[in-house]
C-alpha cells in the first residue's frame, strides 16, 4: 500500500525523514514544499551536521531531532522516508511496521512523483562509470538527461525541482533496492554481482537477492540488460515478460553483446547489427569493457545512432577515483582506484595491470574472507602497505606470502610504498575496504592519496 496522499498534495501529512546524508535533506526539501508536516530523526549531533544544515532544515519548517532515535517520533507519524545508509530492519522501524506506519526509502518515494523513463544500473562493481557512460552517450545524442541516484544527487531532487528531461539514468545501490514496492525502470542494468556489505546482510544470498530486486516490477515493454558472465546473472531466466539482453567476452548462443577481433559486436532483434572499436577507449581492463557493452546495449535500445555511441566510447574518460593515474615521479606511476571498496573491485583493479605493484589497500572491513586478494595479489604485487581499521586483519592474511608492512595514515603509506618501488612499478590504492573509518567517504580517500603522492613531487 502507498504510504503517498494524491500528487503533489501532502498538507499537513505527517512525515519522518531518518537520516541526513544528502538524500534524507532532499526528502526533507521535497515534503516540505509539497505542503507536510515534516520530522527529520539523525543518530549525528548537532555539532557534527553543521551550522548550515541544521538551519536549512529548521527553515523549511521542519523538526530537526540529533543526537539519536526518538521513538515516539516513529510511532507518531503517517509515514517514514529512509536514506540508503539506515538499515531497513532497525529495531525502531520494525516497531513502526507494527502500527502499519509505511516505511519506504528516497528512491521509491520519488519514483511515486515522476514520469520520465528511467534507465537503472546496479551490480558490486562499475555502477557510477556505466551510470555516466549512458548519460554522456545521451547528451552527445542532444537529449536533456538527469544523472543521480546513488552517484550522488538523489531523484528527489529531480522530483522536487522543475527541471525536465528525457530519461533519468541512476545508479542504484542494494540498500535502494531494500525499500522499493513499485519502482519500475523502462531498462534495468545488472553488471555483476560479488560479495559485499555483508557487515549489513546475513550472507552473500541476501544481498544478491537485494541486487535482483531492480527488476521485480518490470514487465512487457521494458528491458533488462545482464551480464552473461556473471555466475548469479548467467543461469537467471524471467517469466514475466520484460526483453533481456545479454553480454560476455565470447561469442556464444543468446548473447547480444561480445567482443570479436578487437571490437564489440552487437545483435539485437528488431535493430541493425553493429560493431564498435575500443582502440580509443581510455578505460583500462577486460571489466571496463564489460561495462562498455552494457552502455553499448543500453544505447541502442534507446535508438541512438551508431556514430553517437561510437564517438562516446571515443571521447569518454572515466571517473575519478577509479583506476585514476595520478602521476608519474621517478619513473613510479600513481594510480588512485579508492572506488574499489570491495575485495572484487579490487581484484579486477590488481588484475589490470601488467608490470609490478605496490599495494595500498584498508579501511572498514566489510565481512568479507580476504583470500581472494591475496590469491589476485600473487600475479605481481611485490609488496602491499595496509591502513585502516582492518590493517592487521589484511596483514595476517598476507602474511608469509607477500611482503606487506601497515602505516598510521595516508602519507606514511605512499611514502612507504614509493621507498620500495623501483621505475617501471605501480603504486596502486585499491583499498578493497569501506573508507569510513578514516575519511567521509572513498572521495575524500582518494583526495587523500593524490595529496600524499603530490608531496612526494615537492619532496
């Protein structure tokens, strides 16, 4: 049942807005102006929001509670919005449920109040590059396009705004997926799926089910694009009638997308067959490739010209923060991929290079065995420097296999691994842990490390 009152009338409906990270202050602006009664419940003190956050959500009219939960504020209200970051099952809102107070999250709240056809991409790895590949292949194709989701402007604030467009392309994270009812995309992406967050889920099968949620609601008319590599994504098969593609490295029965003689093929039923060269895509590695064919099938479903995807795929440079080189000093190469906040994006970052490394990897340890970055590690890291909360843990995973030393923080690591690099090597960050415990956010992490890197040119 939709917790929403009709469109664009909520006065004086009683809402609760749980945490505010930038999508909770979205849901706080869009409710507001939508005419509710709005309660904004943060575990963060005061001091640790800021002045001008807790003013600008005090000036909206609504109740700013800091410092922790109250439970008479779930348990008095008509309806509760949560950010991605608050866990779907906290005690409070299980309690909530109980009194059927609807409980559902920014991104299916939004979804209730537009139109628009959205392209949604999810998978462990390679969201944010895909998310902006399509978005740059549209706009090249002269098409007014919205890029947010989980990459960092929530849709509510497309919904809240009066901004139009012609598709709306979102990253959408597992913790998204949770608290979706009726969100429904014209075409729905699945990369991959790896473990990760499994300090949130009970097992790797729960928060691959979470993943697989993205196309639940979808039905005839709209599509699902996959990844035929993928164990999990290879064996799915779909009754309700929504239009699968599927891509791979290899040419094989009722794949759409693969690569043959240096290009990317495509067969789709209803369109032109298509090739494309890569010779002048700048990302690196057979995962970015993969990636490619997914933007590429996303693309022609949308009818985009074949010279519009061609030029993208030319001109496109990727993100920073992933696999990002940020100097070369004294014939050493920087490279930054802080994005790689799982073991498996870590892997993939290790698995790209072909010459020496020196790894720098830690942070927030997420749950998972580190044994498959030791295994990826053997091919050619000569030494890894570990940071972070789960440095000792990494440390004994390493140990008496590869050469591996821990550092208090970010300087001391680059410094470090450069102190064992000889020309030719790579320093490579790839972190295969969550940034919380050091920094705000793997951003801030790679901010970190260009930095370190950049004192070492100033000696």
């Amino acid at each position: 049942m939709s917790p929403l009152p009709p469109r664009r009338n909520l006065q004086h409906s009683r809402y609760l807005v749980v945490g505010l990270g930038i999508s909770g202050l979205w849901a706080a602006r869009m409710l507001s102006r939508m005419g509710a009664d709005v309660t904004v419940s943060e575990t963060r003190l005061e001091s640790e929001l800021g002045n001008a956050l807790c003013r600008e959500i005090r000036d909206l009219g609504a109740v700013l509670e800091t410092g922790g939960h109250r439970e008479e504020s779930f348990l008095n209200t008509e309806a509760i919005i949560i950010s991605p970051g608050v866990p779907h099952d906290m005690e409070m809102l299980e309690r909530a449920r109980k009194k059927d107070i609807p409980v559902i999250g920014e991104l299916e709240f939004a979804s209730h109040f537009i139109d628009t056809p959205v392209i949604a991409v999810t998978g462990t790895n390679g969201k944010s590059t895909v998310v902006s590949f399509i978005g740059c292949l549209l706009e090249n194709a002269g098409l007014e396009v919205f890029v947010g989701g989980n990459i960092g402007t929530p849709l509510t604030a497309f919904a809240a705004g009066e901004k139009r467009a012609d598709y709306l392309v979102l990253e959408v994270s597992s913790f998204q997926l949770d608290t979706i009812e009726t969100f429904s995309p014209f075409v729905s992406i699945i990369l991959n799926i790896s473990p990760d967050h499994l300090d949130r889920y009970r097992d790797y099968e729960a928060y691959a089910q979470s993943k697989l949620r993205i196309f639940e609601n979808q039905g005839s008319g709209q599509h699902l694009i996959i990844n035929d590599e993928d164990k999990i994504l290879s064996s799915l098969t779909l009754e309700s009638g929504v239009s699968v593609f599927r891509y791979g490295k290899y040419k094989l029965e009722g794949r759409n997308a693969f690569i043959e003689n240096d290009r990317i093929m495509t067969f789709m039923d209803g369109k032109k067959n298509a090739s494309f060269s890569f010779r002048s895509f700048s990302l690196p590695g057979s995962h970015n490739l993969e990636n490619l064919m997914a933007g590429i099938l996303a693309g022609q479903l949308l009818d985009i010209d074949v010279s519009n995807i061609q030029k993208t795929i030319d001109e496109f440079k990727g993100l920073p923060d992933r696999q990002e080189l940020v100097g070369e000093f004294k014939g050493v190469l920087f490279y930054n991929d802080s994005k790689a906040t799982n073991i498996d994006s870590a892997v993939r970052s290790l698995l790209t290079f072909n010459r020496p490394l020196i790894l720098i990897a830690g942070g927030r340890h997420k749950g998972s065995d580190y044994y498959p970055l030791l295994k990826a590690a053997e091919k050619n890291v000569k030494q890894a420097v570990f940071i972070g909360e789960a440095k000792e843990m990494l440390a004994s995973s390493f140990k008496g296999v590869i050469p591996c030393r821990t550092a208090e923080d970010m300087d001391c690591a680059v410094s470090a691994a450069f102190s064992v690099a000889d020309p030719g090597d790579v320093v490579l960050l790839a972190p295969a842990c969550s940034s919380f415990d050091m920094f705000s956010d793997y951003s801030q992490r790679g901010m970190a490390y260009r930095s370190a890197v950049e004192r070492l040119y100033r000696g």
